[in-house]
C-alpha cells in the first residue's frame, strides 16, 4: 500500500519535547453552504480585510528544506525534486471565473511525463489554495497525449495561490514514488486577507458535523487521528468511499503553504462508513495547519475545514 511507504517515508526520529498542544479552541463553522461542485462557496470565511497581501513573494525564499526528509515528498513547497518539475507558462489567472490551469511534469531527461501510476484511483490530484488558506479546491485534471494537464479550476479571488500536483511517476528512475510539487500564481485585484480561524477540534459542513480527536500533535512524528462524523446529533454510518476511502484529508500551513495528506487506516466497505474514521496524521512542520476533510453522502461531496495547531 502506498500509504504505509509514505508515512514511513516521512518518518523522521525526533526527540520528544514537552510542549503539550492540543486540538483546542473556538469552533470554527464555515463551509455549510448547501451548494454543491467544486467551487466550494462556503469555504470562504467571512472576508475580513486586515494586514495586507503579504504573500506576493510567495514562491521564493522556501529554500530551506533543511530538517526535511527528502526522501519523503517534504512538504510540497518546491516545484522540483529528484529531476521531476512542475512546469507551467500560466503566472496569472483571472479573478472571479472559473480559469483553466495547464501544465505538465517534466522528468529527468526534459521531456514531459506521460506514464503515472493510479493514487487512490486516480494518476493526478491537483490542489489550489489562496495564501490566507482559503478557496481550497481539490481536483483531477485530464491528460492530453502531449502530457499536458488540464486543471478546471472554478472562480479564484483576487491574491496569491499555491497550485500543487501530487502524483506517482509510472515509468523513470522516480517510478512509484509520490511527488507534490507546487508552483504560484497571482490572481490580480485587490486582496484582503482572511485571518487563520482559531484552532479548534469540531466544524460543520452541508449540515454535518466534524469532530476531530488526535490529542497532541507534534511537528514531523506520526500521530493516529480519529475523525467522527454526525448529523443532528446522531452519528453518520452511510459515508460513502471516496478515491478509495470514507474521507480525504489534505492540510495546508498557515505562512508558507506546506502541504500535507492524511493518511487513512480504515477499510472501505461499501456505503456504509462512519462515523468514526482513523488516520495517520504527519504534519511536517510546527505551525498552525488548516485541515480539509472531504467526504461523501448520498453521492454529493461535503467539504469541511477547521485549524488544527501543531507543536
Ligand atoms: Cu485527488
């Protein structure tokens, strides 16, 4: 299973250090709208013009990979590794549309990459999120036979965004090894920033409530995470899977972007999952981390989102 070469992967001896940090705080509600597809409306938190976008220089000075384990896929803040590149001509993308993003991966000898071996039932995921951590979308993009990719992204805000390609080579020295590898792009116009919600270990979502139990979670360690899942107080027990699990979780950190996905340990049977889900949780880097749960009833995607801070 590639999910257990990941977190192993990732795995890195850290000494432990006190600092007790739990999955505390306010609840943080957003992302309860009831519209569906991919633009996710409500995971846009009440805009709160405060300092200014100062993420422009986003793209540069991430260089310090130090302390990372570069044989894991780090923190999915460079644009290339191991000879693999994410490419791309598109610098900016138009406000408030729906905007296609193209690119391709190149391998080491220079040419695009063609082959890509399935990740959860799919050979590409693609995810954008804005500086401030919100408008997160999660998408799979279609390969023309030139290898290029095709990212359908729907209407972006103003400001700067981190796209990132997560995908397992099917053929070169990189083959079967999992890469997220990221690139900016400005969406001009004017863009205030939402501040970070505060940490907290509950959300809500399409009506649904997401409690998350992990206890405390430290910077580059393995942690197991428990996520419940319920609606009018009862407990949800029809998830359906989704890329081959009850529930996708990626993460991203407050500052610089980082990137991280989740990794589930529980069985997919059938419509029948829920309401408490596991997972392997191995958060890079310290920092808060805005953690998106995606999960399906009733064939509609849900997707929710709360701060979880990692000491
Ligand atoms: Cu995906």
């Amino acid at each position: 299973m590639s999910f257990i070469s990941r977190s192993t992967a990732f795995r890195r001896a850290l000494a432990a250090a006190g600092s007790a940090v739990v999955l505390a705080g306010a609840l943080a509600a957003c992302g309860s709208s009831k519209d569906s597809g991919s633009s996710m409306p409500g995971m846009d938190h009440a805009a709160t013009p405060s300092a200014p976008a100062s993420s422009a220089d986003a793209g540069h000075g991430h260089d310090s990979m130090s302390g990372m384990d570069h044989a894991g896929m780090g923190n999915g803040l460079a644009d290339a590794r191991d000879g693999y590149r994410l490419a791309s001509s598109a610098a900016t993308l138009p406000a408030g549309r729906p905007a296609p993003y193209t690119f391709k991966v190149t391998s080491p000898d220079g040419k695009p990459l063609t082959a890509f071996a399935p990740d959860q039932s799919k050979l590409m995921h693609f995810y954008a999120i804005r500086s401030d951590l919100t408008g997160f979308q999660h998408l799979h993009p279609a390969m023309s036979d030139d290898g290029t990719w095709t990212a359908d992204l729907a209407s972006l805000e103003p400001g700067s965004w981190r796209v990132y390609a997560s995908f397992i080579p099917g053929t070169g020295p990189g083959k079967d090894q999992d890469f997220v590898l990221s690139r900016t792009v400005i969406v001009p116009g004017d863009a205030p920033t939402t501040p970070l919600p505060a940490a907290a270990t509950s959300t809500t979502a399409d009506g649904y409530t997401v409690t998350v139990k992990g206890g405390e979670l430290m910077a580059g360690m393995t942690h197991p995470l428990t996520v419940s899942i319920s609606k009018d107080g009862k407990p949800v027990t029809d998830l359906q899977p989704y890329l081959e699990t009850y529930a996708h979780l990626t993460a991203f950190r407050e500052g610089d972007q980082a990137f991280a996905h989740l990794h589930p340990q529980t069985e997919v049977k059938g419509d029948r999952g829920g309401p408490d889900l596991a997972f392997q949780a191995m958060l890079p880097e310290s920092g808060n981390w805005r953690l998106f749960l995606q999960f399906q009833t009733g064939g509609k995607l849900h997707t929710a989102a709360l701060t979880l801070k990692v000491a």
